[in-house]
C-alpha cells in the first residue's frame, strides 16, 4: 500500500463508502511494525507509505524459493501496486513465472507523466529495459527510444521532440559514455545517466563511461552507478510522477 492509495482507502471510510471495519481489516494485515518476518527477511511491505515506491526483491544472490516466497508476501499485502523483482537468474525466473503466470505480479498503476529511456545501442538494452519495466512499475509511463548512440548522431536528432516532451529522461551508454553529455545539450529535460559495462578493454567494465558522465560538461545530468537501470528507473519515474502531480 502506498501513501495515496492510504489516502483513497480514508477517504472512502470519510465518506461513507467504505466500512470502518473493513478498513480497519485492510490496514490490520499489515504489521504495525511495518514489515514482515519471513525468517530468511524481513519484508517491508509499507515502503510505499513512507516514499510512495513499493519494495522491490533484489534476485541476485537469493535462492529461487526465497524470490518466489518474497514475491508472494508482496503480492498479499495490501494496496494495488506491482511486487517487483530484479536481477532474476534464468531458473528464478522461470520459477516466477510458473508460480505468478502474468508479466506482473499484480496490476501496474496508472501512469502519471512520462518517462523516456534512450539508450546507445543493442548492447545497453538490458540496463535500459530494466530501468523502463522499474518506471512503469513505479507509477510512470515508460517509451523507448533505441539504438541512438553517438556513432551516428542523426539517429538521436529524429527523436527531439520526445526527448523535449518527457518529464525525466533516462540516458543509457557504455563505451566512452558520451550520450547523456549530448542529451544534455539539446534539451532541458532532468536527466539521469546510467553507464553500462559495454565497451572494450579500457572501458574498464563501465568505468571510463560512469567518469565520463561524472564529468559531462552538460549541466543538469544527474548519475547513477554502472548498470543500475533500477535506480535510474526509480529517480525517474519519481520526477514524472511529481511534475504530472503538478
């Protein structure tokens, strides 16, 4: 449950719509302690009151059978919004998939502003779809804008209009990581840059891409660290939702 659907449900309850009792059972399957000891984690499912963003399950490094049970506690808490999991294994994710069959566990929210993710080429795709399938999950909308990198810049010049239109971009790149620099330059848009660990031997798995995008000399470009598409996603679904808000 996040803070407006809390709002929505005491709302009902003032206008009569909605049982005092039922409310209050709502709220009564959720722990006063805000979470949920499941043995192996104690699962915050009221993240979402405190921030507005749901928990999210980090996949790696878990077993197949701890994801599975996260996600499950997710899903029966109360409040509409998506459990989400990321950086699943291939045996996880069949797992989720057998145990949860629809490409969400729950319904995604209403999307509130817009967020476009663009990223440099097929390699990045990973980190930028991560970070689309997180902003949609936390209230944004989500577009995609691909394969545009710098090699050939006439490629990001026909998307202009999208770039200027969204309410937070999100600018994947590996390599030299220069893509976010020349976004940056072209609109005004808030940015936050992601680098991949998409290069040759120099790139130093990301690293010369994060330096390069610490560095950028277009002012305005917010970064996260090397392939964290989830941070980026969230930043940014953050940004829309408040200037759609306003």
């Amino acid at each position: 449950m996040d803070a407006e659907e809390l709002r929505g449900l005491l709302a009902e309850v003032a206008a009569g719509t909605t049982a005092i009792d039922d409310a209050l059972r709502t709220l009564e399957s959720a722990p006063l302690t805000g979470f949920t000891d499941l043995g192996f984690a104690k699962l915050d499912h009221q993240r979402g009151v405190r921030t507005g963003d749901p928990e999210v399950v980090y996949g790696a490094g878990k077993t197949d059978d701890q994801v599975v049970a996260l996600l499950g506690a997710l899903a029966a808490a109360p409040g509409q919004r998506p459990a989400v999991a990321t950086r699943l294994g291939a045996s996880a994710l069949a797992r989720v998939r057998a145990e949860f069959p629809t490409a969400t566990v729950d319904q995604l929210p209403e999307p509130a502003g817009e967020v476009v993710i663009v990223s440099a080429g097929t390699s990045d795709e990973p980190v930028a779809a991560e970070a689309a399938v997180v902003a949609r999950a936390f209230g944004a909308g989500a577009r995609r804008v691909c394969d545009v990198g710098v090699a050939g810049l006439h490629r990001l010049l026909a998307h202009r209009d999208a770039l200027v239109d969204a309410d937070c971009l999100v600018v994947v790149a590996g390599m030299e990581g220069a893509l976010p620099s020349v976004v940056g330059g072209l609109v005004g848009t808030p940015i936050v840059a992601v680098p991949t660990s998409v290069g040759y031997g120099t790139s130093y798995g990301g690293l010369a891409a994060l330096l390069a995008m610490l560095n950028s000399c277009a002012p305005g470009v917010t970064v996260v660290n090397i392939d964290n598409g989830f941070g980026a996603g969230v930043f940014a679904a953050r940004v829309a939702r408040r200037r759609a808000a306003r």
